[in-house]
C-alpha cells in the first residue's frame, strides 16, 4: 500500500527505509530537501492516492500538534493520520479534534526501538478505533519485528492508550537502566571483583537480569570498559516525567521509577543547592566540617 | 570428569541432571534418600577418585558452613569444594579458611537461572584462584547456556568475588522487576489501556524494555490476566538486603534498589506502624479523617 | 479595620474568632445559616464600607474559583480579595485576572496552622502587589502569631508566590512526618527500647529532632502509647502531589519529599497490583511461594 | 556527686562545664593536658571516691572500646561506666561485658545537642540496668535541658537502648535534614517566590513544619542568603547508615532515610559511575547527545 511520512529524522528516515523493505510505496516529507521526497506537505498528500495514510514523525508537542494542523488543510475526508512521535498522551485527543472537524481518522502509536529499529523491527503499541487500526495493519506489520505480530504490536486501548502504553514503556525502562547503574557502581566500588566488564557479560545467558539493555551495556564496557569516556551527566526526555506524574494523578506508587528520573536530574547538577542546605544545617548543629577544631582528643560531635 | 554434589533441592537435582547429560559422572549426595546417589558424605567422598571436585548446593548460611566444615573432614588435600548456593560473599573467606586447614581448595560460584536452568543453563560467576577455576572448568561449562563461554561464565575475581557479584545481579533483578510492576500497576490503572495483557506482549520484541524477566511476566499474564490468583505479599531472600547494606559499606547510591527491597517490606505489612504515626500526626493538627465535622462548607483544613 | 470573610469551616471559623480578638470588625459568610453572619455575598457587600477586603476560605479548585468569579460580580473596584485556601499557585493568575476586569485587586496567602492557629496564630506566606500586602497588613498581623512579624509572615513575591511557598511548606511536612514515622517503627520493632512513648517524649528538649510535629507525637502517644486506635491509612491532599509535579517541572530531586508521598498512596492499598506482578514474576522463575516442595534439604532456588 | 569524664572535646569538654555549674564535682580526663584535670585514667581514678561513676566521651568504635578496657583496669567493683558517645548500640554488650568481668556497671547513653548544648542542655536516652540509672541521676539531671526529666530524658530500655534511640534519632535528622533541602531547593528555583529567605523566617511561628532544625536553617541563611559560602558536599556520620542498616534487619521500609542517605553519598561525587552507565545506555539505543547528527527536522528518538 501507499504510505506519506512526515519528519525524516533519525527516526523517520529508517521507518521509511524499512517500509519500503517490505514493498509499500513510501512518499516521505521532511523540511531537510537533500532527505525529501517531495517539496511540501500539499505536495505529499497530492502524490498519495486515496484515502491516504499519513505517519508523523516529528518532535512531540508544538511541532507535532502543527504538523497535524496543517496536515487537517491538506488531506480529505476518509484520510488517516498516524502519529507515531513521542507526543505525551494527552495531545492525541487535540489532534484528533482537529482532524475529525474535516472527517480525518486518527490513531496514536507509541514506537520503541530506536537507531536498531531498522533492522530489528520497531516495538509499536496503538490507540484509537480498531477499524483504523485495521486500515494500517500492514504498515504496522512492516515496521513490527518478525516473528507473532502479538510480540511486537498491540492495539493498547483508546485513542491516547498507544502513547501512554509508550510512556509506561519509558518510565520502565528509566527504572531497569538506573538498576543496572546502581549494580554496575557496586560492583566497581568491590575491592574483590577484579573483572567488572567481564561480569556483567556473563550475565548475558541464563541469568534473571539478561535482557536487551544489558546487552547493549556490554557493548558499551566493551569499548570503553571503566566507562571513562563519558560523564555521568543524563538527560532526560519527557517521558520519564509524565509517568511519574501520571502515577500521582493516579495515586500509584512509584519509588523506583521517580528515583530513577531523580538521579539523572542530580546527575546534572555541579552542586546541589539542597545539598548546601543539608551543609548548612550540619554546621550549625555540629561545628562540623571547616570549623575551628577545639580540645584534640574528645568526641567531636553526636550529631550526625 | 567426575563430580559430586551436595544438596539436591530444586537447583541441585537440576544441576545433577544437566553435567550428567553433558556426559560427566556425578555422585549427589542428599539427606533425602529419594534422590541421593549415596548414604552420607563419607560415602560420597569414597565414591569419587581423587583429586575430587564437590559442589555444594544447599542452603546458605549456617547449613553450608556445616556442610563445608563436614566435607573438610571427609575429603583429602588437593580436592576441591565449590559453593553454588547464595551464601553471603563474606562466609567464602570462613569456608575457604576452614577448608585450606586440610589442603582442600576452595571457590565460590554465583548461579542464577531458577528452574529454567536445566534447559537453558545457568550464568555463573566464580571467584577465587585460576589455577582452581581451570580445574573445573569442564563442570562449569556443563552447567553454563550454550553460546560463547563468557556469555554465561565469568571468573569475577578473588574469592567471595563470585557470591558478591551474584549478590549485586539480584539487587538488580529486584529493581528491575520493581520496575515492570510499577508499569503494570500504571498501565492497570489507565482507563485509556483497555488490553494491558497484551500492551506488555507487545513489548516483547523490538523495545528497548524487552528482557527475560518481561517474557516471564507475559507467561504469568497469559494465565492470569489481572493477576488476580496471587496476593501482593512479596518476601525477600538476603540478596537484596546485603545488595544495600554494601552499597551503604560503599557509599554507593542505591535508590532503585532500596526502593525495590522495602516495597516487598511494605507488601507484608497488613497495618504499616509508620502509617499510623503519619495518620496520628494529620489528625492531631488538622482534625483530619474521622474527627467530628464542624460547620459545613468552608474549608476543611490547610495542612497536609 | 472591616474584613469580610468567605467560608466559615474550621479553619474560616477560627480565623474570624481571631481577627475579632484583635480588634477588627468582620463580616463572615458560610452557606450555613448556623454560622453565618449574612445571607450572601451581595449582603457580606453591602455590610462592608469600601474599599472592602474579602478573605476568601473555601475548599480550594472549582469552589475557590466560583467565589472569586461571584466576588467579582458584588465587589467594586479598588476592592481586594485574599485568597487564603489551599488552591493551586497556577490558580492565582487566573483568580487574579477574573477580578482585574473590575479593577479588583488580589492577594494569594498560603495558611499554615490548622486548628492550633485561633490560639497560636498562623504563620502566613503572601503572593502579589506590595501596596495590596501593605493594606492588608492589619488583618495578617491579626492572624500571624506573636513576637517578630518575620518569624510568622512573608511577602513571599509575586502573584502566586504565597500559594507556592505553602504547596513547598507542605510538601517539606510530607517529609518530615515520614521520617519520625519510620523512626517510630524501627524504634516499635526494637527488642531493646521497651518505652518507646517515653523515649520519643524525651526528644522534646534538647535534641536536634525537636520540632511542632514532634510535641504532636507525643501528644498521640501520650493517649494512645502503641496507635493501636488508629489504622496505617493515609490519605493525602493536593498539596504534596503538587509539589512532587513542581520539582519535576524544575528538574529538582525530590526523593524525600516524594517517598513521602508514595508511602502514603500505598497505605490505602489493601493488594498492591504492583507486588503481585512481582510475586508473579517470582513464581516463573523460581517456583517460589506455593509451588510443589521437590526434594527436601537442597537449596530451594538462588534467586532473590 | 563526683563524676569522672574521659575525653574533653568538644562535647565533652562542655558536658564537663555544665556538670560543674550544677554543682558536681568533676575529674575530666584528656590525652591533651591542656584541657586535662590529671595525667591518666589510673589518676583520674585515684581522684574520684568509690563507687565512681565516670562519663566515656570519645569517638565511637575502637577507641571508645579501648578507653572502656583501660577503664576496666583501674576502677573497682561496684563503679560505674557510661558510654556518652555514638557507638553503635552492638558494641554496648562487648563493653558492658569487659567491665562485668570486674563486677563494673554500664550504662549506654544517646546525647543530643551539639554546641548549643552547653546552654541548652542535652536530650539524653539511656539504656541499662534501673538501679544503675538512678545511681547516675544527678548526673543526668544536670545534663539535660531544664523543665519536666521526662522531656529531655528517657529510660529507653535495655542495655543498647540508649545508642539504639539516638542512632534512630539521627536517622529522623538525616530525613528531616532533607525534606528542608528539597523544599529549599524547590523554593530557590521558582520564579515566582522572590525572597526565599524570607519565606523560610516566616515559617518559624505558628506553621506546622517549625522546628529547632528550621530554626537553625533560618540561622544560616540570615548569614548567608543564598548558601553560597558552601559546597553541597555532605559527610555523614555511622548512625544514617546504622538506621538503614537495622530497618533492613528488621524489615521496617525506610524509603525517607535511606533516600536522604544516598542524597549525602551522591554530593560527594564529583561523577558517578551509575550515571556515567546511564549515559552509556543512552547512546548505545539512541545515539543521543553528541552523536552524529542525521537528518534534521524529524524526531531524533523515541527512547528515553
């Protein structure tokens, strides 16, 4: 079938890729001519036939929401847009306003996979009206990974449920990636484990905790073993705080997820000013730290 | 080669069973006469020629201690003990020292893989001497997953290397499944997600969340849905508890992990007597809950 | 001078009992009769000599906002409107705005005290114009507690500020009501402190521990030494989720203040769905809990 | 009553201070003679008329376990030893035991107070032997604040009891310690609140969250408004670490505690290996941050 992608960014351009690996016809826009295929989004929606299906794949927030916009003046009735970003969930039901006024469906699907999407195949998870969803099964069937369908695609829910199943998925994996962390610090702080790179590999077949991330750390202690190209400073993008506040709208605890999200905001901060107050209040208490040292031998303070 | 066993529990009877079929010869010894080769220890040691290897296999703590104490007066300088089961990695200092009073080695292997491990084999961490190590190299790739040695093998470092390492790989397993079941709750409580069962399926290819631990939680949901047939009461073994107490001995920043351990203390609680004390403290300066109304439509209280 | 107060329930009740001990003359509305001085806010209007100030006192959210927007409706320009409950800092624009269309003025003052304020006075966090703060003045050294005016009033900064400084004050009470609470349990679970009410009263004076919340504790366990009259459930207000949401948005680590908060949403659960996917995860991979015994004295499983 | 004190730091020697000014006669012993009254313990024994009572003040571990051998050398039967100091509460059975084999008593004593001690007195929870504490109370008395005994002193229980309650009171300080930070930081980054230090002043009357700590907070901002004078670089001392420690033996949730722990051992990193393993795994999926750049306007990644 046909398909238009709008935004041929990294992630863009390989799902484009991939598509046409398996024998649809893909017209992809992005602003970058030299990645192209066409010059406009008018442009794009008069090389498709219809009714039309139209990925976005652009940055979530404004930039999706306008995309949409101006998909809503260049598409029909009987059209169907596709949102694949990271758009957090509570957009889908705007930008399915916006084109239901001109009778265009709507689905949201959240993508996982990142830069290996191409080869293995992209995790998808859907929400919207299953006769749309009907529409663009073999699209999604192109971009899943082989092997049952089930595996790697699902109709969520609601529209809204494919970006907040991915939401989920990320404040996950902000958790799993943050235990590896912790356990790959321990075992550095370890005078007995003289092998840490060599370890963890060997967690790659038959342990509880093997899994894709941990492979992807072996291949990052296998280049780099101590990890010293890089500083412990972490981004985080939005997902990881949308699950934390969707856990409180819903009164679900959260602790590692939250702690996961709060680690990579210290890790950005050179000095904490909390921690200056916790400072602060020791030396007021305790005569800790720079303070004048007093009688040599006695206790120097209770205080902790 | 030969090998005897000590200990023929779950893991034990397993492991008996898959050096057997990698063709090695194995005396297992177990208090149960059901299952066990031979009548005693003493028997067991009569059974192999020496110099012998034993893996111990039996619950850690002091019923390993006795067993390495009892194998110290029954095997002969040269032979080998290896403890499999989770003893903390501090006991291998005791064990090896109690043992190398009569010439018999010692190392300590880290196993993980539960039942499945018969199947699929086991990943392996040992600490310890090389020389050691190399001598029974044959059983532990019997016992390890098909595929590259250091895949499912590793020689951690000194001794106590292997149960440390293990200690740390569980500290991580109870983050990282805290953190899928933060998912799920989250997921469950969405009125968005009408399929959770399947939306955690669909994560297992292609996503950046899918592991082993994933595919075991979609095994249990395909059974039980709504996991309904269990109770949210979840005890710890010690792992997780020495994973923080090391990480405190170190310094190391564990969030994830502690927040994992007490969310399984919470989980046993069926009144939380830190909970009361919250709830004694809302009601003594609000007059919070229960407390008789006062008069009706302003507001009720400015406190938390 | 004359206030007007709107909402009469324990708080507003006592607040108006507190302005009148200083002297000043004020007018309260409630829509019970019981308690209410006027029939309506048109008639509250009409006892007041303008320019009036009106303390609002209502539940914060959709009630607040209604008597603000009828305030706006039977107040004249030059009027000023204090809004005293518990509303969310990023209601104060929109409050401030719906009477700036009438040239009314508004101030957001976050109220902490509970029912103690009427005999120790509440301390006050102030949000908006200082010559608005200026005029009220009378009034908030009527309500604030004796002694320095600093050490119980703040004109914190701008509009909203009085409200962010209370949602922050209560969100730092999330905390520090959890860790005495965690103290209390770990002291309960001691074999050696045999007086724990005796050993908790004892930090009263002298410690650094000494605090409001601690003379509360006492006061809960001088009537009831174990809170055994009162169950681990705790609810929560906005306030604490609020300010979890606001550090989010600034990218700062609240781990404390959220445990706080997560503590109490566990409290209400009577089974976790997030431990039972836990305890499920345990099932499949270690045949823990229920499962069939197997051989008796081996290791039962190695994982955690 | 005579009392002898060991150690003359800076709690000691203003423990000393205050003894003396209600009236007791005090030999204090320190290994620096400038603030000695003798020249050794067997001196300092000779000077004090049996039965003694002599106040252990020096730091906890080794050398608190040292003085008390040395003790148990030059007094007699029917002396008494109180450990002033922060042991750990496992360390009173070694000592009591070592002054029973000579038929001398022991007392363990929390203290709290720091520097402002001297004046204000110390809150004091004591382990041991009835008959012992009522011996050493003029001594107690004398030490701890004025007002009702049991509001600056307790009988905590057992031998143990007294390290074991302060160690818990210090795990409460570590948590309210932090609960203040988080606030403070989430003060200082709104926009909106314009005079932080303000607002923290007026939190000292009338609100919920007063306190001695906040008092102290309010201390080091009067100095010091932005704490920029400092580093938020935290020490801790034994008894955070111990209170995690003994909730984890006991299986009590201390997600508070342990949080504002890993806070401390987090400021003390200049980087942190967890988080450098984070970033690993985010370049690995994603190419995040530095990595080539691709294609410009679409979406970079989907992950987190």
């Amino acid at each position: 079938m046909q398909l238009g992608i709008v935004g041929l960014g990294k992630m863009g351009f390989n799902m484009r890729e991939r598509v046409r690996r398996a024998g649809h016809e893909v017209v992809g826009y992005d602003r970058n001519p030299d990645v192209s295929d066409t010059t406009s989004l008018a442009d794009l929606a008069a090389k498709l036939t219809g009714p039309r299906v139209v990925w976005v794949m652009v940055p979530a927030g404004e930039i999706t929401r306008n995309t949409v916009a101006e998909l809503s003046e260049v598409l029909s009735e009987g059209d169907l847009v596709i949102d694949g970003g990271n758009s957090r969930f509570t957009d889908d039901a705007l930008n399915a306003a916006k084109l239901a006024e001109k009778g265009i469906g709507y689905l949201d699907c959240g993508v996982s996979g990142g830069v290996w999407g191409l080869e293995n195949g992209y995790g998808l998870m859907v929400g919207g009206d299953a006769a749309d969803v009907e529409r663009a099964m073999p699209i999604f069937d192109a971009l899943r990974p082989e092997g049952p369908r089930e595996e790697g695609f699902a109709h969520a829910g609601k529209l809204g449920a494919g970006h907040f199943a991915k939401m989920v998925h990320n404040g996950i994996e902000y958790g799993l990636m943050q235990a590896y962390a912790e356990g790959f610090e321990l075992l550095e702080a370890s005078e007995l484990v003289e092998n840490v790179p060599a370890t963890i590999k060997a967690w790659q077949r038959g342990t509880v905790v093997r899994s894709w991330l941990l492979d992807l750390l072996v291949n990052a202690l296998d280049s780099d073993p101590e990890l010293d190209d890089l500083r412990g400073y972490v981004e985080d993008s939005g997902e990881g705080r949308w699950t934390v506040e969707e856990a409180i709208n819903h009164a679900v605890p959260a602790p590692v997820i939250s702690a996961a999200l709060f680690a990579r905001f210290a890790s950005r901060q050179s000095d904490s000013p909390a921690m200056r107050a916790v400072a602060a209040l020791r030396n007021q208490f305790g005569g800790h730290a720079v303070q004048s040292a007093g009688p040599s031998s006695g206790s120097g303070s209770t205080q902790g």
